[in-house]
C-alpha cells in the first residue's frame, strides 16, 4: 500500500514582536562535603527569585552524572528584571553564602533571544 502525504493547515498566527528575552546558564562547582548545604543555599534562592517581577524561569539543575555540579538555568522579561535581580538583596545573601561552598570557578554565559 502506498504512502501519501498529508498536510495539516492551522490557522495561521501573526508573527510575534515580542521583546528579547534574557538567558543566563551559570554553573558552580560545588565542594562535594558542602554538596547539603549547597543545596539549601540554592533552595531558598530560588525561592526568593520566584516572586521578582520580570522572571520567567529560574531552576537550579545538577547533572546526574556529576551532583557537584550546579547548573543554573534562568529566563528573564528584559535587561531590567535581570538588574532588579542583581542588586537584590537576596542576590547579596546568596553570593555571599555560596562562596563558602564553591569548588572552583563559577562559569556564566549570557544570551539575548528574541
């Protein structure tokens, strides 16, 4: 039996003119003793993230192949919402607890999505 090809037509949407979205990928090396701790650290950050105007994800992440690693993945409205995150003041408690854990240098890279 031979094999034809359907085509599905939706309805056609209008192309979206949406402000650039903000993307963080951060990863810290965490000191496997200090892997609990770490890990409350990050718990409360992202608790205290998630009711800041202007985020739309904000998740830490650990690769099951290395758990002393973490992996933060964050999505924000514009370069403002990121700037009110920055100089948060939970920012400030976070950066200064999770010094004590890091195992070595923490990696950023930024990317603007429109």
């Amino acid at each position: 039996m031979p094999c034809t090809e359907s085509k599905r037509q939706g309805p056609q949407r209008e192309p979206r003119q949406e402000e650039p979205v903000i993307i963080l990928a951060v990863t810290l090396p965490i000191k496997p003793e200090l892997r609990e701790e770490a890990k409350a650290i990050a718990l409360q950050m992202t608790a205290e993230t998630h009711k800041e105007p202007g985020v739309l994800r904000y998740t830490f992440h650990s690769p099951l192949d290395d758990p002393n690693t973490f992996f933060v993945y964050e999505e924000w409205k514009d370069q403002d919402a990121l700037d009110y995150h920055n100089n948060s003041e939970h920012m400030k408690v976070f950066q200064a607890a999770i010094a004590g854990v890091l195992n070595g240098d923490v990696s950023l890279q930024k990317y603007e999505v429109a």
